[in-house]
C-alpha cells in the first residue's frame, strides 16, 4: 500500500488510485455547531414572532382613514 506524501514545497502527493476519505470533525465541534444553530433559529424565530406580535396588537386597522384628505 502506497501512502501520500507531502513534498518540500508543502503540496501532498497522493499516489494513483488512492482515495482519502473527508475530513471528520470530533463529535463535540458537531455536536456545539449544531447546538449554536439551533440556538440562533430559534433566537430567530422568537425575535420575528414577537416583533410581528407586537406590531399586530398596537397597530390599529383604520388608521389608513387618516391618510385621505
């Protein structure tokens, strides 16, 4: 079995026909990214929901009546 190598200037070198798999991240980077997604969509989600809540109950419906001459 041929190995890669990496030449003096830095560049690896794979042989032919070898296929090196993706890199894997450790379990705990997954499982924090996926934690501080899940924080910011619902982070997310809540901002909008009470922004738009609030925009709803304090806006009044005729308040275009005002607008005409």
């Amino acid at each position: 079995m041929h190995v890669p190598r990496v030449n003096p200037t830095g560049v690896v070198e794979y042989p032919d026909a070898y296929e090196p798999g993706p890199p894997r991240l450790p379990a705990v980077l997954r499982v924090a990214a996926g934690a501080a997604l899940g924080i910011f969509l619902i982070v997310v989600l809540a901002t909008t929901i009470f922004s738009l809540g609030g925009f709803c109950l304090t806006s009044e419906a005729g308040a275009a009546r005002t607008l005409l001459p």
